[in-house]
C-alpha cells in the first residue's frame, strides 16, 4: 500500500506570503502546432512539498544535491499531535507513548524515551486538512526545545504537514537552527490526511540543483 503525501503543485499552490508563486507557462504547445507539449515551470524551491537543505539558514551549509539519500529513505513513524501553536518535548512524549507502549508504569516510560526506537519522524497536524491552495499562517510549529530534544536523541529526519517548522514569521528560525545543528533533515508542507499512525517506510527525493536551499519532492509513505 502505497500512501503519496505530496501536495499538488499548480499556479494555484499556496506559497510563504512575499515568496514566488508558482507559474506554469506552456512553451511549446501541439494545439498550436508544435511537435510536443513543453511548459516553462518559475516557482519557490518552497513551494508545495520540499526538503530544506542546510543552505537554507546557513550560508555554509550543504546544498540540496549534498543532503545524504539515505535519510531521505527508510522506517519512518507516523504521529497525529493536535496542537495549536509551539509543539513541546512533552506533546511529543504523549504521542510517541500513546503509539508505541500502553504501559502505567513512568519509570518504565521515562526509560523508553531515552532513546527513540525510530530515526526519522512525521507529525500529522490539522494542516493537513488545508487545501493546496489556500494559506494559513496558524500552523503547528517546533518550540526549539522540542527540536534540540528529537536531535539529541538520534533523529535523523523531520517532517511536517505545516509550511515550516518555525512560526510562520519568525525572522531567527530556531527550530531549523537545532535541528541544523543535529543533523536532521527537514521535510515542509506534507499532506498526511488519511494517512493512519504508525511505522512505513518513507521515501522522500528532493530535486538535484546545484548547491541549492531546497528541492521540491515527490513523498510517497509504503506499507
Ligand atoms: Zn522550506
């Protein structure tokens, strides 16, 4: 089973507000009377779903040509939090207990969390009920601790179903910064309606290009 988590892109996908839209012009075109039908793409390396390179917040950091595939592909675990706001280290505990162990026992529980038993990461929130073409700045985003606490742990890959993982007008983007700072890679703008929780494996390919800050991806979650 086979579950594609990608938004659509069309010049109608919603983009950061300021950020380029998408444009889609036909270049060559068979109605007119050319051999083939080619278009002509401008867009954000933002728009729609995508992977953030490190280059992305820090000048020095790999392109998107350079993140490594093999995080990219592999076990990944799915979690639903509904939350409003800044997802905390404590969200994230409640959800991953609430898969993985029906136990009462705390000290057994504050042991499990010691060491995460998955290496890459999907939070399924309400913006995933968003339709591709619409905007909405009031989406879940990581409180920096969150962040700190999943990279200290071993994650290697985060991802969202929100437009990013800071607060849509944060100038400082902690969160990116933390998780910069682990290692862990991050993927923007899923679409996880439908999709149930539990373990899949992910395969997430973003673009090739040069040295760049990000690159659009098509996300597909297997059974
Ligand atoms: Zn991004």
């Amino acid at each position: 089973m086979l579950y594609d988590i990608t938004r659509t892109l069309s010049p109608r996908t919603a983009v950061f507000p300021g950020d380029t839209p998408v444009s889609i012009v036909p270049t060559l075109q068979m109605r007119a009377g050319d051999a083939c039908n080619v278009t002509a793409i401008t867009m954000s390396a933002h728009a729609g779903t995508h992977v953030d390179a490190p280059r992305h917040y820090s000048d020095d950091g790999a392109g998107i040509d350079a993140v490594p595939l093999d995080a990219l592909i592999g076990p990944a675990r799915v979690v639903t939090l509904d939350v409003a706001g800044a997802i905390t280290v404590t969200d994230l505990q409640n959800a991953i207990r609430n898969t993985r162990y029906a136990t009462r026992d705390t000290r057994l529980l504050n042991a499990q969390f010691s060491i995460l038993n998955f290496t890459r990461l999907l939070i399924h929130t309400r913006a995933s009920e968003v339709s591709d073409d619409v905007w909405d700045d009031a989406f879940a985003y990581f409180d920096p601790e969150a962040a700190e606490w999943l990279g200290a742990n071993g994650l290697r890959l985060i991802g969202t179903d929100a437009p990013s993982v800071d607060p849509a007008a944060s100038k400082d983007l902690p969160a990116h910064k933390a998780f910069l700072k682990h290692g862990v890679i991050i993927v923007e703008n899923l679409c996880l309606r439908g999709v149930p929780d539990g373990e899949y494996e992910l395969i997430a390919l973003p673009l090739k290009i040069a040295g760049n800050d990000a690159g659009p991806a098509r996300v597909v979650l297997r059974r």
